[in-house]
C-alpha cells in the first residue's frame, strides 16, 4: 500500500538516473536554450529501444532502460551524440555548436552526481 508504480520504465529505473524530461527540466533551470521540448517517445521508442525521449530545436534527450543500451545508441552516433549514464544527448537532428553541447553536457553532468 502506497507504492507508485512506474508504468513504462521497467523496474529499478529510478536507480538508473534521471529520465528525459527531467534532463530538459534541468537544462531549462541552468538557462540553457531548449526551445519547443515535445516528447517524442510514442513515435520513436520502440524502434530506437529507448525509454523516454524529448526533442527539443537544440538537442534530442534519450533516456533508456540502462547504461549498456545507453551506450549502444550513442555510439551509433559518433559525434552526433553524448552519453552519460543511461541518458544520450543527441545533436545530429540540430546543427547544435560545440560550444553550447558542451554546456548540455556540463549540466547533464551534475545531475549525475
């Protein structure tokens, strides 16, 4: 009694790190640019494998079940993409500047720890 149980996510996946929204979220709160945020998980998921994802006119946040998939995705990316955990920051669908991903992924990464 007075569990919530996540639909979706698998069990344990609290544990895996933050999901995509709340990636978005955060990189809102940091005063990064992350215009029109629309969750694309219904339409992409289920070919990608992914949990959760949210593109934004800057960056695309993946969340998957795990690191290991996580990972699997981000490298079929190259340069196109950052990993951190089970969450992929995709920039290959925006010409996203160097200097701007590396502030996606600074904040991606304190929230990691």
């Amino acid at each position: 009694m007075g569990e919530r149980l996540v639909s979706a996510c698998g069990s344990g996946s609290a544990s895996q790190g933050p999901t995509a929204q709340q990636v978005v979220e955060q990189f809102q709160r940091d005063g990064l640019s992350v215009p029109n945020p629309r969750d694309d998980t219904a339409q992409n998921c289920a070919s990608l494998g992914c949990v959760q994802l949210v593109a934004t006119d800057t960056v695309s946040v993946v969340s998957f079940a795990d690191e290991s998939a996580a990972s699997t995705f981000a490298r079929k990316l190259g340069d196109n993409a950052h990993q951190a955990g089970a969450i992929v920051l995709r920039y290959d669908a925006a010409e996203t500047p160097e200097d701007v991903r590396l502030k996606f992924q600074s904040s991606l990464a304190r929230m990691a720890h």
